[in-house]
C-alpha cells in the first residue's frame, strides 16, 4: 500500500494510451464479434471490455455500503481481533480488508489447494480460517479479501522464471528486497485467480487486488531485464488481468476491487507500471484510490503541505477522480477510497501533524461534502483512532 514515491512513478511514464488495435477487414470484425458474444454467454455477464466499451452489473447488488479498516493477518489471527471486532460493533463501521496473500506473497492460512500449495508458501498467521468467517458472520461484518498480485517475493523465489532476472540470472530486486512476478504471465494471473476463488468459496464477498502493477521505474530496466512478453503493452496487460479476473470471479457472486494510486486520478496514465485509472476501472465493482493527504507533495490542491489540510486534500482528490471517470459513463465503479488513519512524522516537522479523531473525521467530511459514503481506512498496525464518527 505504500504509495510514498507514487508522483516519481506517475510522472515517469508516457501520457500515451495504447488501446487495443482492430482490424478493418470485415471478416476479421466478424471474428471478433462472435468470438464476444461467446465469451459473454460462457461468464453469463456482459463484462466491460480492456477498453471500457461494454456495461457492466453488480454481482452483488445488496452489498451495504462499506466503511471498513485494514486487518492484518496477524490481528485476524491474534488477539488485536477482539478490540477491531468491538471497533465495529460498536461504531457505524461494517466491514474489514483482511490480508489473505500479503505483501510478501504468503498465503496466510494453511490450504489443502494444491495450486495455493505449488506455487505458495502457505502459513498459519490465521489458525482458524473458517472459525474467522464465522466470527465475521455473527458480527455482520462485510469481509474483503486482499490479495497482492504482483509483489510477491515467495513466487518469484518458487519460480525464478515467472520472475524478472538481470544479466546474470538471478531474481532482480527493488530497493526494499522485495521481488514481483511478471503481469505478462497468464500462470500469474491463474495462481492469484485460484487464491480469490478459495478466498469466495470461504465466504469472502469481494476481493480487494493490490500491487496490480509492474514494479515501480519499471520503464528503466525494462530493456536490460529477461522476461517472458506477451505483446501487448503493460497498461493493456495489467487491464486484461482485472478484466479475466472479474470475469472468473463475477459469477461466484463476488465483487472485484483494486487498489490504485491516488495520484493516478490527476496526472496522464502512468505507462511505465501499467496503470491506467479508467482502463481498470471499467472493469472492476469498486476502485479504491489511496489517497492519503501525507502522500500528496507540496502544493498539490492549493495546500502547502497535504498532511495537514485533510479535508481540502481528500476533496480535492475525489474532485480528480471523478473527472477521471466520466468518460466511462454507467461504467463508472463504486469509488471506496483509503484514506489515512496514521501519522507521517517521516514528512519533517513542520510538515506533518499528529492524526486521529480531527483528522480522520475532517477526511470522512470532505468524502460526504464530495457524495462518496464508502471509504476505508488504513493503519498498518491496525491501531485506529479513538472517538471517531464515521458517517
């Protein structure tokens, strides 16, 4: 989730888009069609298109509206979970985003799946899966399963050649030593598939995608790394992914949401990490910008300093996302954003302030003032504000 060097990356790809090229020879056309119609009466649902061009329906029209937090699964296997289940019991919060394959690219609970177990290394950080879906279930709590694609350095350690290599074969690393597997990858996209469907079959009513991306500068190395392509382009790429994996999941009846960069809504399509806001919101239920004011620089939406003008940023941002989507029309997603429950001391003094309960609320306003009434809150230690009122 973290989006710190988000403007860099955003800024650093071509403001081009790539949409997918037709033919203009009729039988080719007419290939196309038929080919259309019959994927659309296999999923049952006219899904949207890599290129937005189809309605979408909601495969879960009685979803309530979601205001939820973040859980580890350290806090949805330990202790924590009893203060996060009496949060919501006791607040007009109703739903929790629960790590089922994390940042690392664990599995966070023992499976039988032998996929999960081929290319996973699945461990007991929540001991009792279902005991835990039932203990949602009895505290009406609406679960989301997070899922991070394509950072995931136990894949790539499993399977080198799902990976990215340099020059002299061995895995390539970020900075932070962390690896991603290649979004080229159509046995990628099938191992992150079959997780979302475990995830649905124990009782999950949407999957929450993250990192659908190429790793950050990834236009840099693109040329000096090895990797299997598929030819098409990284935004095209990582489009197709959401739209296979909505169309796998829809009939599950569960929804499909990414998170995304929250910058992504005001600057050109960020090419170099395959992210274009619209192309993946046409084909996902819920988009959730990340749009922490502690992640905006100096100056962003007339503030000096983001962090400690929470309301202005969060309008601000939500004014850009919604003139992102209007393109799409009635494919517009639900707009659930992420907002900040956390204090960036890492900005400097001078630059940040302390948050909780005024912060938090002063975003929650600035979300209804905009007519968003879904939003998630992130801490990544799960440690929430005290007093809040979330309406």
């Amino acid at each position: 989730m973290n989006i710190i060097f988000a403007l860099l990356l955003l800024l650093g790809g071509s403001a081009a888009h790539h949409p997918q090229s037709g033919s203009d020879q009729a039988a080719n056309m007419l290939k196309s069609a038929i080919h259309s119609a019959v994927e659309a009466s296999r999923q049952n649902e006219v899904a949207a298109s890599a290129n937005g061009s189809a309605a979408k329906t909601d495969p879960q029209t009685d979803a309530p509206k979601v205001k939820g937090v973040y859980v580890t699964a350290y806090s949805a296997g330990g202790s924590r979970m009893n203060q996060l289940l009496d949060l919501v019991d006791q607040t007009d919060l109703n739903a929790m985003v629960i790590d089922i394959k994390d940042d690392a690219g664990y599995i966070t609970y023992k499976t039988d799946n032998p996929v999960l177990i081929k290319n996973g290394h699945p461990q007991p950080f929540i001991r009792d899966i279902r005991g835990l879906m039932d203990r949602l279930k009895k505290h009406n709590v609406y679960p989301i399963a997070r899922v991070v694609v394509f950072k995931d350095t136990v894949l790539a350690k499993k399977r080198p050649d799902l990976s990215f290599a340099k020059s002299d074969g061995t895995v390539w690393k970020n900075g932070k030593g962390d690896s991603f597997v290649n979004p080229f990858s159509k046995e990628v996209w099938d191992y992150n598939v079959e997780i979302a469907k475990e995830a649905a079959k124990l009782g999950f009513k949407e999957i929450q995608f993250d990192y659908v991306r190429f790793p950050e500068g990834f236009e840099k190395r693109a040329d000096s790394l090895k990797y299997a392509k598929n030819g098409k382009t990284r935004v095209e790429t990582v489009a197709d992914f959401v739209q296979y994996a909505r169309n796998q999941l829809s009939p599950m009846g569960v929804r499909v949401s990414v998170d995304i960069f929250g910058y992504a809504a005001s600057v050109p399509a960020a090419e170099g990490i395959g992210q274009d806001f619209n192309k993946i919101s046409a084909n996902v239920d819920v988009i959730s910008p990340m749009v922490y004011p502690s992640h905006y620089t100096q100056g962003w939406f007339g503030a000096k300093d983001p962090d400690k003008e929470p309301y202005r940023t969060i309008k601000g941002s939500m004014v850009d996302t919604f003139k992102k989507l209007e393109p799409l029309k009635d494919r517009q997603p639900i707009v659930r954003p992420w907002i900040q429950d956390f204090t960036a001391s890492w900005l400097g003094s001078g630059h940040y302030v302390k948050y909780g309960k005024t912060q938090v609320e002063e975003q929650i306003r600035a979300l209804k003032d905009m007519h968003i009434d879904e939003y998630l809150l992130w801490n990544a230690t799960n440690r929430y504000s005290q007093g809040v009122v979330y309406k």
